[in-house]
C-alpha cells in the first residue's frame, strides 16, 4: 500500500515539475497566441475597411475578413506549438487539417461552387438591389443578393431562389442597367394598302404617345410579304424602371394603331380559308 502511494506522489511530483519547469514556455506560448488575436482582430478590421471603399457588398466582405482572420489564428496556433517544442503536433495537425479539407471539398462541392460564383459576381456586378432582370429565363427584380443565391421576386408574386453558380453560367439580361427599352410591334395590312400611307399613319400615331422617348428614332420596316397581309414592324423606345412599363406601352401602341388604322380605312388582314363542296350525286 506503501509503494502505491510513494508512486502516485512521484507521479503528481514529476507532473508539477515538468508543469514548472515548461512554466515560461507556456507563458511564451500563451502570449503569442494573444498576440496573434490582436493581430487578427486588426487585419480583419483593416481589411474591412478597404473593402468597404471598394466594394460595397457586405457578403463579400464578411467573408473575405472572416477567412483573413481564421488565417492569422490558425498561424498563431502553429507558432506556439513550436514554441512548446511540439512541431509532431503541429506536423499531424496540418496533415489532418489536408485531408479534412479535402473530405469537406468533395461533400460540399455544390455550396462552395455556389460561394466562389457568388464571390465573382459580388466583383462583377451584373445587377443590383431592384433591378429588373432576366435570368435563366426567370424575369422579375431582384430581392436579395446572397454569396450562395439571389432571389428574385417576378410577377407573379413569387420569390424565386437561383444558385449563384446557375446565375454565372447563364444570360443575364439587366433591363435597369441602362433604363430604356424597346418596344416592337408588328401588324400585317392587306395587300391593297397605299404603304406609304401606312407609315405616315403608323409613325404619327406612335409619336403621339406620351411614353415613347423622344430622342430615339422611331422605327418601321415592312418586313415580308405574308400569306395574307404584308408584314410591318414599328420600334420605338421607353424609359423602363418595372415590367409593366413595358407591358403597358405595348398594350397602349397596339390599342392607338388599331385605332387609327380605322379611321384611316387602313385594313388588318386576318386568315381565310376557301371551302370547296363537291356534290358527287
């Protein structure tokens, strides 16, 4: 029972005594590592405020000082396991740190695609909050920008989310970059029609709508010979901040040149079929 207790001493001595003799190590350790944390905390903070007369973005930004900083850390942690003469630590750590990072890339291989295309469209900028955009396919103002996704609200009252990745991959058509639009529209008139007639109407009437922008060239073309009408289309620009300005002015000119072609006698074709009967009584 003796030899029990002298021995659990000797190992609670020896303890104590590597404890105080490794005490300035630590200490050593434990200062760089707060130092380190400084050091994190200023280049996270300097970053961000770069960042922020570059880059308006707070996505980006976030991420770009939260690795930053993990980054600064993780080198302090490293220096004060050398200090503690652990470098076999430090060795294993950074080896299974690899393969970590490596198991983690393979399982989440679609998010990080998604963050990396977020990132280069956070610096590229195709769009901004409330623009109205054509993405994929999907059309309406974007709602939210996030590093993994936008949302776009369309006008159907629906939110729609689409991964960043599928954003960079596909046409994006912004209609708010540059704030205008073109509206064509294209009638067929019958085949006796004075054409030049025709487009003397069909220009005043566009021009006497109040949307249409007067310091763009209006344009009209005859387009073909159809089977039962020739073909015209008329072009004209508006200033465009929403869809419905676009569907409206389109409604608006289809609604004021039907008009004006009947008071003009100016005739809209539409198809006719001949039916042939044969009686073989």
């Amino acid at each position: 029972m003796k030899s029990t207790f002298e021995s659990l001493g000797e190992q609670f001595y020896n303890i104590y005594k590597g404890f105080v003799e490794g005490l300035p190590e630590y200490s050593i350790a434990i200062l760089v590592l707060l130092i380190f944390v400084f050091i994190a905390k200023l280049v996270k903070k300097t970053i961000k405020n770069l960042l922020d007369r570059v880059k308006q973005d707070s996505a980006i930004t976030q991420l770009i000082t939260n690795v930053a900083y993990v980054f600064v850390i993780i080198i302090g942690i490293i220096l004060a396991l050398e200090v503690l003469n652990l470098s076999n630590t430090v060795n294993k750590l950074l080896a299974g740190a690899g393969i970590v990072g490596l198991g983690v890339s393979f399982a989440f291989q679609d998010i990080l695609a998604n963050v990396f295309a977020g990132i280069i469209i956070a610096f590229r900028k195709p769009f901004d909050i409330s623009d109205l955009v054509d993405v994929n396919g999907v059309m309406g103002q974007v709602e939210f920008i996030r590093l993994r996704s936008i949302y776009i609200h369309n006008y159907k009252g629906q939110t729609i989310i689409i991964p960043s990745r599928s954003i960079l991959q596909n046409n994006i058509i912004n209609y708010t970059k540059k704030g205008i639009r073109r509206v064509d529209i294209n009638v067929g008139v019958s085949y006796n029609s004075d054409l030049e007639f025709v487009q003397k109407v069909t220009l005043q009437t566009i021009q006497s709508l109040p949307f249409v922008m007067k310091d763009r060239l209006i344009d009209f073309y005859y387009m073909s010979f159809g089977d039962f009408a020739i073909n015209l289309s008329v072009r004209f620009w508006i200033d465009l901040k929403e869809c419905p300005d676009f569907l409206f002015a389109q409604s608006e000119a289809i609604i004021k040149i039907k008009k004006s072609y009947d008071e003009n006698n100016i005739n809209i074709p539409f198809p006719i079929r001949t039916m042939e009967i044969k009686n073989n009584i």
